[in-house]
C-alpha cells in the first residue's frame, strides 16, 4: 500500500494494505460506499464546443455541477472562439450526434436535456428524431443562431428546421434577434416579445420564455408566456456590453432546475437568479466580452425543490 505526505516523499511506500488498514481505520468492502447509493439527477447538454470554455458545452456542464445536477453532453460542433470571437466550425456528423444522444439516454436516462448549438438543418433534425426515439420528458430548446461576438452559428436553413423541435420542448429560450428570425417580424420593445411569444406558442411551443437583454435602456426585461398566463422579470443592466454565454447559461440552469422536478416558473425564476449572480462577479477574462463567474451560489431550492415547486 502506498500512503502519502509522511515525510518522506511522494509514495513513499510504508506497508501492505493489510497492515494499515487497522490504523488508518479503514475496512474492505465491496463497493465503494458503506451508506445510501447517491444518485444526483442527471441532465443532457446537445450544444457545440467552446474552446474558450465561457459558453457551449463548457458553460453548460459548469452550470449542471454548480444546481448539483450530473452532466452528460452530446457534441453537436467544435470551435475556434474566445472571448473575441468565433474563428473556425466544425460540425460533427449528424448520426454520431444521435449517437451520442441515445447512448447517454439509454443509460443514464437524463431527467431534463437542453439543445445549444445545432449548426445546420440535419444536425437540428437528427437531433429531433432521436429525441423523440429517447424520450426525454423536459426538453429546453435554447435556439443559438448567433454568438454574442455576432458570428453566426447556424446556418439559414437550419432556422426553418428548428421547428421540428418545437413540439418536443418544455421551454423555448430565444434573445430578441434569434426571436425575430424565428417569427419574422422586429422585436424591439416588451410588446414585440409578447408578440413573438404568442406567435411561436402558436406555432407547437408549450412555453416561451423570450429575454431582452438586448433591449436597449438601463432596464432588462425577460417575459415568460406558455399559453395561459404571462410573467415578466424586470432587472437592472450589469455591465456596459453583453458577457460571453449568458444565454448557454440561462438555459442550462434552467435544465437543471427542471431535471430536480421544479415546476416550469420556479426552474426560470432560479436560473435568472443565478444567472444575473453570475453576471454580477464576472471574472476580468480575455479581451472581448467577459465570461460569467459559474462559481457563483445555485439557489437552494433548485438541490431540493419542495412539494410546492415540484411537477405532479
């Protein structure tokens, strides 16, 4: 057995496993843990990749970690960025990306799954199919088209797929301009999002939850509408320009406050929270637009949600 910082080196080897297992008060077992198993809830990201670590797939399994929810992923791209911009796209092939889907699905079986970046139409309909075949109940549909540098990250024709997604999602997540691509009409003011929402409800959403952090003025709005009833968050601007992955992060906190089984408004009412902390102590990163500090505290209610906030 090897045994470590004694004084005398790294690994310096002092017995064998039975002969310490006494004094360090340990006994053999056959698993790993005496007490209950421990099974967080698990959640999938389907995004692409970024290299520069502050959105994509990155921002999302920080995001997971940080509600206390198990992250998996499927990798729908892989780029070139930093906090400057996007340099290069790959796009993985569409049947690997169903693959990486169905394999996290059949084991681990995700509570709750968020779509990022899709890249193209087949990637966004490959994505659809296996979905659907996986059976993931929560689904939040976060339609990334272009990154917060203004590079686009979804070809035209995959905006027409997109709605292929719109029946199988719990919640879509559109910014203003990704909402006027989608709707075909400006959004500039509350009243061009209610439009929006209203107009994509429409189209086969169950909810939308539009954010307006593109809005210009000192005061952020974001309106939630599934339907029936309508909220809307107001908040004070942070910083002077956007931060890199502020809507990967929405909509991962979202995901996982959905996967803990809250109930829709709670998992959006957490995930602003935590976003707009996480705003709020951005780490002075890189050279363009900073990205978001997912050290920041995850609500408490989002580990262990009540009967109140949970779904029936």
């Amino acid at each position: 057995m090897v045994r470590y910082g004694d004084g005398g080196g790294f690994g310096q080897r002092v017995g064998s496993w039975t002969d310490q297992t006494s004094e360090w008060g340990c006994e053999l077992s056959g698993g790993l843990s005496t007490g209950p198993p421990f099974r967080p809830p698990v959640a999938l990201t389907i995004a692409g990749s970024d290299s520069g670590g502050g959105a994509g797939v990155q921002a999302d399994l920080k995001t997971f970690h940080a509600f206390g929810v198990f992250g998996t992923s499927a990798i729908t791209a892989v780029t070139a960025q930093n906090t400057t911009g996007v340099f290069a796209v790959q796009r993985v092939e569409p049947g690997l990306v169903s693959r990486q889907i169905l394999a996290v699905a059949e084991d681990l079986r995700p509570a709750a799954a968020k779509t990022g970046m899709l890249a193209d139409a087949e990637i966004v309909e490959a994505v659809a199919a296996a979905l659907a075949e996986a059976k993931i109940e929560r689904l939040v549909v976060d339609p990334v088209m272009i990154a917060s540098s203004g590079d686009r990250l979804l070809e035209e024709t995959g905006e027409r797929a997109y709605r292929s997604l719109f029946p199988l999602a719990t919640l879509l997540t559109p910014n203003l301009d990704e909402a006027e691509l989608l709707c075909g009409r400006p959004v500039k003011d509350l009243s061009g999002m209610a439009e929006a929402a209203r107009a994509l409800v429409g189209q086969g959403c169950r909810a939308v939850l539009i954010k307006g952090g593109h809005l210009s003025g000192n005061c952020v709005l974001d309106l939630l509408h599934d339907g029936r009833g309508w909220n809307v968050w107001r908040s004070a601007r942070i910083g002077q320009g956007p931060a890199h992955g502020t809507g990967c992060t929405l909509s991962a906190a979202i995901t996982a406050g959905l996967a803990h089984g809250q109930r829709l408004f709670r998992a959006v009412d957490e995930a602003l929270a935590y976003t707009r902390a996480a705003l709020e102590h951005a780490p002075a990163l890189g050279r363009g637009h900073p990205p978001l500090d997912h050290w920041a505290p995850a609500p408490e209610r989002s580990r262990e949600a009540s009967d109140a906030d949970r779904e029936p």
